[in-house]
C-alpha cells in the first residue's frame, strides 16, 4: 500500500492511558512509534508518562528491549520505573518460562 505507521493516533494513545492507568503490572517491551524523530515520538512519551506514572501509584513497571531502554533513556526515566532491561527477546521468553541458555549455564556453576 506505501502507508507506514510511524507513530500512535491520538485516539490509540488514550486508549493505552486508560489501560495503563488501571494496571498493577506493566511489562512495556518496544515503543509504539518512531520516537527517535521528534515528529513520531508522541505516542511513545505519552506511554512513558503513563507508566511513570503508574509506577508512582504504586504499579510494578518493567520496560525490556534495547529500543525501549533507550526512550527511557532519552527521557531520563530510567530510574522512574521498576525495572530496566535491554533484553527484550530474551525477557519475554524467560517469562513464558523458556529456559534461556545463558540462564542453564548458570544454573549448572
């Protein structure tokens, strides 16, 4: 079609506020545009706001992958959530309860 989806509508990026807004538990894993250009990067510094938010209100926060540790870092939020990780493929399969091979042989010491 040569349509790209850049970043979040602003009907999209209420609906992950109210969401947000209501969860205990955010595990974040990848922005939601291309926030490296300033034109793109709303949908995913609203979503940063919000679990910055959440984490204030009490909320377990945990943003994984290498691209949404850095928009954490561009935002110096970092130290706003609960948890940082630059292992988002990884993260996800270790919560599925996959055995990462890093992990086994860990585990083996």
């Amino acid at each position: 079609d040569g349509w790209m989806g850049l970043d979040t509508g602003k009907e999209s990026a209420k609906i992950f506020t109210e969401a947000v807004s209501r969860a205990k538990l955010i595990v974040w894993n990848g922005p939601v545009g291309v926030f490296e250009f300033e034109k793109f990067s709303h949908g995913t510094k609203t979503l940063m706001d919000d679990v910055v938010a959440a984490t204030e209100r009490g909320a377990t926060t945990i943003i994984g992958g290498g691209d949404t540790a850095t928009a954490a870092a561009k935002w110096n939020t970092e130290e706003k959530v609960s948890h940082v990780s630059t292992g988002g493929g990884a993260s996800l399969e270790l919560l599925e309860g996959k055995l990462l091979p890093g992990v086994a042989a860990l585990s083996d010491i």
